[in-house]
C-alpha cells in the first residue's frame, strides 16, 4: 500500500529532512511515527502527499509511483488519501455539515450522494447532531471530528494525521485516537504522527520512530522511545 525505498529528501544545504527511508506500510496497518521536533516526521507526510518530490530514492503508494506524476494523476491520487492536521483547517464560515460536503462538491458528487453520505460520516465520528454548528462553537475534539469526516467523506484508502492531537487536552486527544483506530477497524490504513508518549504506549500498535531525518526504529507493538 505505501512503500518507501531508500528516500531522501533535501529542502537544500545541510542534513537532509528524510534521509535514506525504507517504510512498507501494508493495506489496513495502523502505524505511529514519532520522533523530536525536526526529525522529518512532516516532511514524510508531506512527500506521501506528494506536495513535495523525493530529492532520491522511490515512493509507490497504491501500486502508483509518485515520482514524475503528473499534474492531474496527482489530483486524482490525492482523493484516495484522507488527511487531517494539528490545526483542524477548517472553513470558519461553513457550517459542519457543509464543511464535510465541501470535500464532495469539489469532486463534483451529485448532490442525493452528498446527502446520503455527509449523514452517515458524521455518525462515524460522533458528531450527529451537529450539522448546523459553526467550527468557532465547538470544542478542539468536534473541530478535529469535523475534520476527520471530511478526510473520510470519500472513502480514502489511506488516512494520513500530522499531529492531530496536538491542540488537545489529554483525554480529548486519547478519545481522537480512539476513534482513528476505529476507523482503521473499519477497513481505512492510518498512520499518525504523535508527539503523544502515554497514547502511544498504551495502544500497543506499529511504531516509527524518526530522529534527524533517519529511521531509527520500526517496531510491532512498539513503545515511544526519543532516540
Ligand atoms: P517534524 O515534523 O518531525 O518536526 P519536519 O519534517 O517539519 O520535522 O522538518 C524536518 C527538517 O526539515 C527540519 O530540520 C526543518 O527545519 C526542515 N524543514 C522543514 N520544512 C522546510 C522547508 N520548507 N524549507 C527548509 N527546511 C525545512
Ligand atoms: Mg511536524
């Protein structure tokens, strides 16, 4: 599903921000990565995405190789993976239902589906009943449930999470991870970078760890341990 061989990526002179990567990450996987501030964790977010090109070394995601992608392969590739961020980026002047059907509209789904599905994924994630709020009226843990279901809304293979809990309280953020391992229960591959030590050790799933743009550890039922 997502397999890095030998990848680097240089934004210019000095270390590299991801350095000599190897990662295979299977269909329905759940992995962590985690590591220090700096240690490329982003910066490999950003490559699956393909908002950045490797400077060397080879990504395939989904059996399609990113490098030399073109603009608009790159566009259809992109709705294949959900992805959420620390900071929600939500539409402040949406409301939540049309926040998450936003992401249907522009992919240009008729409107009985966007009907159909905007419900149904918002029950996913705990948040029916809230359709007509505003982002300003919720909590940090609605904004990021909002923002879950729009990653989700169209079936993506992949949900990729960049610190998604890191605007939030403790419990909130173990409640996130909670139901992101649903989510990976149902069926959608996920990888998380998380800051997050007690989450991290307590769920007892595939962990990363990254430091100065290396790999430094790969582990099943892993714990959080700063190289
Ligand atoms: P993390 O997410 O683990 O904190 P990043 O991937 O954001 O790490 O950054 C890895 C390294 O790359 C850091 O040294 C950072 O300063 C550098 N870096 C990140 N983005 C850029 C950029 N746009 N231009 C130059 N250097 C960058
Ligand atoms: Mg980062």
């Amino acid at each position: 599903m997502i397999d890095l061989k030998d990848v680097t990526k240089s934004y210019g002179k000095g270390l590299p921000a991801v350095s000599h990567a190897n990662l295979h990450v299977d269909k329905g996987d759940f992995v962590f990565v985690v590591g220090s501030s700096g240690s490329g964790k982003s910066t490999l977010i950003k490559l699956l995405l393909k908002e950045l090109d490797t400077t060397s070394g080879h990504i395939t995601v989904n059996g399609e190789r990113l490098e030399g992608m073109k603009h608009r392969r790159i566009a259809k590739y992109r709705r294949r993976l959900g992805v959420v961020f620390q900071d929600f980026r939500l539409l402040r002047d949406r409301d939540v239902y049309e926040n998450v059907a936003f992401a249907q509209r522009v992919i240009g789904k008729p409107t009985r589906v966007i009907k159909k599905r905007v419900p149904e994924v918002l029950q996913e994630v705990g948040l029916a009943g809230k359709y007509k709020s505003y982002p300003d009226e919720l909590s940090g843990g609605e904004q990021q449930r909002v923002a879950l279901a729009r990653a989700l809304v169209n079936r993506p293979d992949i949900l990729l999470a960049d610190e998604p809990t890191g605007n939030l309280d403790p419990k909130t953020s173990e409640e996130i991870m909670k139901l992101l391992d649903e989510i990976n229960q149902r069926g959608t591959t996920v990888l998380v970078v998380t800051h997050n030590r007690e989450i991290v050790n307590t769920m007892k799933k595939r962990v990363v760890t990254m430091h100065d743009g290396v790999i430094v550890s790969d582990e099943e039922e892993g714990g959080y341990h700063e190289a």
